[in-house]
C-alpha cells in the first residue's frame, strides 16, 4: 500500500492506496465532500463501524471539523450518531473507504447522539471531549492558531492575546 499524502500537522485526514495515480478526476487529495457521503469506516480491527452521513466545516477557518458516521438502526430509523474528529480517519482509496484509528469495542462505547439531538458542535468544551476520546488535537490547536489568525473562530484564545484586546503577547 503506497502513501500518498502524510499530513505535517494533525489537521487533516490521511490517503493511502494507489489513489491518484488510478483515479478519473480531481481525487483523492481534493474531493466533492458529497462524494463521500455513504462511504463506509472500518475501524482499525477491520469491522465496519458505520456509515459517513454528514462532512461538518468550521465555516470561519474552512477546515473539515468532523465526519458525522451514522451507526446502527435500519434504512435510517435508530440510527446512533457519532461525530468522528477528521484527525483520527485515513481514506482507503484501494478498499474505498474510511478507516478509524480505534477498535470496535471503542466505537461501540463512543458518546453519540440521535437525529433529533444534535450536540453544539461550536461549544470547545464538547468538541475537546470528542477529541480527547479519540485521542486527536482539536483542529483549532495551538500550533495551527499561530500560523492562521482565523483558527480561533470564537475568540477564546485568551491565554494568548493581552487584555482581550486582540494583541499578542510577546
């Protein structure tokens, strides 16, 4: 299995397979976001953990946030929900689809939610907690807010900027 694309940071997710080189188009490194919908994830022991329902962008930095996987139930109807952080997926261009980094035991253990119940996906204080589940850096790490003053989109970087005025301390 060759690698195509290693990501310097933990902001995106990685390719592997042939990829590119058999693809007809603009894939895999640039991709329609609706081309992924219904694509299935493994996880790391091989068992299908779910189905890719929804791709989450933080509008204000453009970054994929999260890959919503839907799980259980039957043509839709009680469904478990799972937001999967971008980090933690490799797209397999050979097997045609997402692989997580955790077991299955893992996932099936995994906080979740319904349909009908959607969790703030802009509140840190729940998006940390999914991240530290999966053992990712959030996408708005510290490393990344340095190098793009938009990657802090709800103005929390507090311990950063003097007096709240938007100065950087030195």
């Amino acid at each position: 299995m060759t690698t195509l694309n290693q990501p310097a940071s933990s902001a995106g997710a990685r390719v592997t397979g042939k990829g590119a080189s058999t693809a007809d188009g603009p894939g895999p490194n640039v991709m329609a976001a609706a081309t992924l919908d219904g694509n299935k994830v493994l996880c790391a022991d091989g068992d299908t953990a779910g189905k890719v329902k929804d791709i989450m962008l933080d509008v204000r930095t453009g970054r994929i946030a999260y890959v919503v996987m839907s799980s259980g139930g039957f043509l839709g109807i009680g469904d478990k929900l799972f937001a999967i952080p971008w980090s933690v997926l490799t797209l397999d261009t050979d097997r045609e689809c997402f692989v997580l980094n955790v077991d299955s035991q893992r996932v099936k253990d995994a906080p979740g939610f319904d349909q009908d119940h959607w969790p703030s996906m802009a509140d840190r204080g729940w998006a940390t907690s999914v991240h530290d589940y999966y053992g990712s850096e959030p996408y708005w790490g510290a490393h990344t807010a340095l190098q793009d003053p938009l990657a802090d989109p709800l103005n929390e970087m507090g311990d950063a900027l003097e007096g709240g005025r938007g100065e950087l301390r030195r």
